[in-house]
C-alpha cells in the first residue's frame, strides 16, 4: 500500500460506512466516564454484546456515584454475559472510587493518569482521550491491528507495536477517526476470516497480506 493513498482510503471508507451496520460503542456515548466503562466492558466480548449490555448498563449508570450505588452483584447482574463479568465489576467500581476520591469524580485526560486505573491498558486509555476528550491519540484494537497489517500499510506482530508505527506514518488528521471507521469496516467487510475482498471498496489499493494464506487453507 502506498503511504500517498491513505487520505483517499479513508475518504472511501467515510463515504460507505453509511451502509454498513454500527457496532461500535463510539457512536453510542462521547461522555468520558460511560466511554471508559464501554471500553473496559469490550475487552474479551464481542461488538454486538459489548454494546447490548453498554445500553443496558447506562439506562442505570451515568456516573461513578451512581455506579458505586449499586453493588457489585447488582452490578454483575447489569454487565452479564461480558467476558470475565465479575474481574470487570470489580474493576469498574474499584475506578469509580478512585475517580471520586482522586479526581472529583471526573475522568483524567492525560494517558498516564488513565493507565493507572484498574483493568485500563493503552486501547482504552486512547480510545477515551479520542472519543471522549477529542484529544490526539490513536487507540489501535484488533479491527485495527489486522487491518492496516493486511492492507500492507505496517508489518507489525502485536497492536501495542501497530500504535507506534501508527504514530510515526500516519498523518495526524486520522488519528481520532482510524478506530472507529476501521472497527466499522472490520465488523463488515474486512472480517477476520474470509474478508469479504469482493465488496470491499478499497480492494485496488489493499495489498492483501496473508488474506491468501487464509483462503487457501480454508479450501
């Protein structure tokens, strides 16, 4: 993939995802707080459930006060069946109280503070800046992982490492919107297994690493 196409790509994909059906918690919540507890909800769970029991879960919860309100039963109760339900119940209200105790309640927005608290790695500490704060920062999930690897845009083995070769290509501007279009794209048309490359509105420009391999080993 030529570094010169990516403003064009990511015109492409703008302009279809309105097609495509949204999974992703982004265009649910932009409130700091319910983006962090979405986040760490994801971990482990797949996009459609992740955003089920997010709907649920925020009917009743807006704020750490209210979610230290209920215990952490009841709150297992609202977060079930997430991956590891009862580690994250414990986590969120762990975060809750160290929000009120440390930072009146409001969520940090400098990476440092935000990788301090329980359960909060670098995806859902960018993912929060991004999204919730619309502070630079790239937060890089599997969706983008596999993507901009299969796209031959980097040639990295772990998402940790894709941030930071992110950091040093990609252009500034795409910085926010890369998660949320690719995680969308992802969840319809670069699928894990068998990409649906047939209708994919960028095939020309993708180079397809490993996409090969795949089918051939599924025949």
């Amino acid at each position: 993939m030529n570094e010169r196409d990516i403003p064009q790509i990511f015109a492409i994909l703008q302009e279809n995802k309105k097609q495509w059906q949204d999974s992703t918690l982004e265009s649910l919540e932009k409130d700091p707080f319910l983006v962090l507890v979405g986040c760490i909800l994801s971990l482990r769970t797949k996009d459609q459930m992740t955003r089920q029991v997010a709907e649920r879960l925020f009917r009743t919860v807006r704020t750490p006060q209210q979610l230290l309100g209920l215990s952490e039963e009841e709150l297992i109760r609202l977060i079930y069946p997430v991956g590891f339900y009862r580690r994250k119940a414990k986590n969120l209200r762990d975060i809750s109280r160290i929000l009120i105790e440390k930072y009146q309640g409001q969520v940090p927005s400098i990476l440092e503070e935000l990788l301090e608290l329980p359960g909060v790695g670098r995806k859902t500490a960018n993912l929060v800046l991004t999204v919730g704060f619309g502070n630079p920062g790239i937060c890089v999930d599997t969706h983008v992982h596999r993507i901009v690897n299969r796209w031959g845009y980097v040639n990295t083995k772990t998402p940790e490492k894709t941030e930071i070769a992110l950091r040093d290509k990609l252009p500034l501007k795409f910085w926010i919107p890369i998660n949320s279009l690719l995680v969308l794209f992802g969840q319809n048309i670069c699928l894990p297994r068998q990409p649906r490359c047939n209708r994919c509105p960028i095939e020309n420009y993708c180079d397809k690493m490993r996409v090969e391999f795949m089918e051939i080993k599924k025949k």
